[in-house]
C-alpha cells in the first residue's frame, strides 16, 4: 500500500491491513471508534497463500517541505480515539490527537518511534511519538520501547502509560495523574544519554513505577513513586508482563489480541499496599 496523503473521515468499524508503511499523512477527520491495526499477514489475492511480511504502522521518509531535507516519520491526526489503533510491528508515527483525547486502547508489539534512519544512521532527534491534546483515559500499552516523545496536554485521568522494554524518549505530562493511573515501565523513563527527560507538570495521584531509572526534569514528584524498583516493587512489574508465567505475546491466537487483554485486566488492579509496596495481580 503506497499512499502520500490518505485522509479518512472516520474509522467506525474495523480497518486491517497487513502494514501501514507507505502512508506519509494520515488524517482521519472523525476519529478512531473501531480497529485500526496492522496484522503482519499477507494474503496473496491469487493463491490465497498467507505469509508473513512487515507489520509497521508507519515509516520514515524524507521531508523537502523546509528549507532543508529532514528525515522524519509518518503523521497520524485524529480527533480522538475510542476504539483500538494496533501495530503488530513498530508503529513509525508520530499521533496527534486535536481534539479529544485517548480513551480507547493503543497497542504496539515493537517500538513507538525509532532513533535510526533507514540507513542505519544515528536521527538529530527521535523520530514518531504520542502528542495527545486531551486527557488519556484509556491505555497505551507498547512490549517494546517508547522512543519518539510523548506529550499529554491534559493528564491522565484514569489512563494507563506502559511499556515492557522502556520509555528512554521524552515524556511530559501536564495535567498530573488521578488516583486511578499509572505509568509503568519494563526499563528507565527517559535518558541521560539521550537527553531525555521525565517531566511531570500536576499533581501525581496515581502510580510513577520503572525497573530503571527515572530521568525527572524537576525532581521526582510526590506521591506513590518507584524508582529503580527492585524486590517485590519489581516484581509487582514483571507480573504485568507474564501471562500464566510466561512472558506475554501479544496475541493468544491469531489476531485476537488476547494476551494483551491479560495486562489491561492486571494494570486495573496494580496498588500500592499499607506498607507502600506495589502490589500486581495474584499469578
């Protein structure tokens, strides 16, 4: 599918396609309140034969509008989002929301955003991210790593911030967190390497937890805060990620997303305990 600028007025239903790899700008004008995902499935139209082939929602492609080329990743703006947008690969975009704000599910099996240009080549600045005008009450679940910049104009109010292997690009969120979000992750919130940092403009009510370091721009907030977990606090964290011991996989069977319901039912019951230990699901 090779498309430059492919408008949608809205995606009610239910949109599969194999990869979204050749679609520079994709602006649907009504918002998610369906599926939109990449499968990694490709069905030959004359053998009917299946293989597997890219699932990337999204790419990198060289940008001449400026005074000077850049490299730069392909732009999803929505209005919203209800439903589900699902990369069963990378998902290569950066997402604006110009509206509403999140309170569906985005899921993604690898990355959100990259460092590396197709070459191989080290980008001036992250490509792809999350810049969401409203607040997140719904999820955004990634097994990879967050490494394009994330931006939550509104807060998290009830929303869920995840991602098994890291967030080492920049997060900030202004608004806060209510008492029933979190932001979990497998590895560090931002980088001193990188120059990235974790910044948290509101009051933070809810749960601020990461296996690595935290990288805060102003000093860790107040609040239930779980920096470097070790011990019960990061197990607490590896039992999100496990389905019957076993490390999650995205789908139970195929396409059916199974396993990642797994982890939206256990980040619905993460808590912190009377002895300020963070309690996961009972596995």
């Amino acid at each position: 599918m090779i498309l430059h600028h492919c408008p949608q007025k809205g995606i009610a239903w239910g949109v599969s396609q194999y990869s979204l790899h050749g679609c520079n700008r994709l602006r649907i004008d009504g918002g998610i309140t369906g599926v939109l995902q990449t499968t990694g499935i490709r069905i030959d139209p004359i053998t009917l034969v299946a293989s597997t082939v890219n699932a990337d929602f999204g790419s990198l492609y060289v940008d001449t509008t400026g005074r000077t080329p850049v490299v730069t990743s392909s732009e999803i703006r929505i209005r919203g989002l209800s439903g589900k947008l699902v990369s069963r690969g990378n998902l290569i975009s950066r997402l604006t929301t110009t509206a509403w704000g999140i309170t569906g599910v985005i899921d993604v099996k690898g990355d959100i955003g990259t460092l590396f240009s197709q070459t191989g080549q080290i980008l001036s600045k992250p490509a792809g991210g999350l810049f969401i005008e409203g607040p997140l009450t719904g999820t955004v679940l990634v097994l990879g790593q967050i490494l394009g910049d994330l931006q939550f104009n509104r807060g998290l109010l009830g929303g869920h911030l995840t991602a098994l292997g890291g967030i080492p690009g920049s997060l900030l969120i202004n608004g806060g967190l209510n008492s029933n979000s979190s932001v979990i992750s497998g590895g560090a919130i931002g980088s001193t390497v990188l120059g990235t940092q974790f910044t948290v403009n509101g009051n933070n009510l809810g749960i601020l937890a990461a296996k690595g370091a935290m990288n805060f721009a102003k000093g860790a907030p107040k609040g239930r805060v779980f920096n470097n977990a070790s011990g019960s606090n990061a197990a607490a964290i590896d039992d999100i990620f496990t389905v019957n011991g076993q490390a999650v996989a995205f789908d139970f069977n195929p396409l059916d997303l199974g396993d990642l319901y797994s982890i939206l039912a256990d980040l619905a019951v993460l808590r912190v305990d009377s002895n300020g230990k963070l309690v996961g699901p009972a596995k």
